[in-house]
C-alpha cells in the first residue's frame, strides 16, 4: 500500500514559480516510479512528468524546459520545479507512484494523493 500527500500549490502570478512535494509512505518507496499528473478544470488529467526508479525522466513536450522532477528517496519524496509559469498550467496536480515506466512513458497506478491546486493569474 502507498499512501502519498502532495504539496506546495498555491496561487501565483505569470512568470512564477512553484516546487510541488510528494511525499510518500512505504519503505519500497525509492524502487517506485514516480510522477506528476495534472488536471484542469473541465479537461482530462493527463502526465506532466515522470520519474523512473534509476532517474530517467519524461515530460509532456509542451513543458520542457520549463518543469523538472526529481526525487530524493532519502526522503520518500518527489518534486516538481515550475518556473515560468502561465495561466494555462492553472490546474490541481496529482502525485501518482508506482506505475509502469516503460518506453520513455509512464502509465499510472491506482496510487493518488489528493491533489493540490496551482493557479496561475494573468
């Protein structure tokens, strides 16, 4: 069972930046993969980033360059820097852990924490 709490969001304005937390229970927690997921009002959720277990990383194309996700199982927590932040990545976003990783892809497991809202002003 993995248990995660996510945060950090917040209200900021464009050009901005945040660090959302994850951190995560379980002891197995630095052979999980890892990722960020986020959902805007009315849209699906859909992969922002992920994190392998060995640190390969993916990321939406559209937010390369400007987000980063990295881990610290030291601490069962994973990251995502947002910089240069605009109002379309006002969204909640959501932790997930222990998905597959496989092909420079990450696809979710049924581990969720429960969000934490990001809003970007104009």
């Amino acid at each position: 069972q993995v248990q995660l709490v996510e945060s950090g969001g917040g209200l900021v304005q464009t050009g901005g930046s945040l660090r959302l937390s994850c951190a995560a229970s379980g002891s197995t927690f630095s052979i999980k993969p890892m990722a960020w997921y986020r959902q805007a009002p009315g849209k699906q959720r859909i992969l922002v980033a992920a994190i392998s277990s060995g640190g390969s990383t993916y990321y939406l194309d559209a937010l390369k360059g400007r987000f980063t996700i990295s881990r610290d199982n030291a601490k069962n927590t994973v990251y995502l820097q947002m910089n240069s932040l605009k109002p379309e990545d006002t969204a909640v976003y959501y932790c997930n852990a222990d998905g597959y990783y496989s092909g420079g892809y990450y696809y979710s497991s049924g581990y969720w924490g429960q969000g934490t809202q990001v809003t970007v002003s104009s």
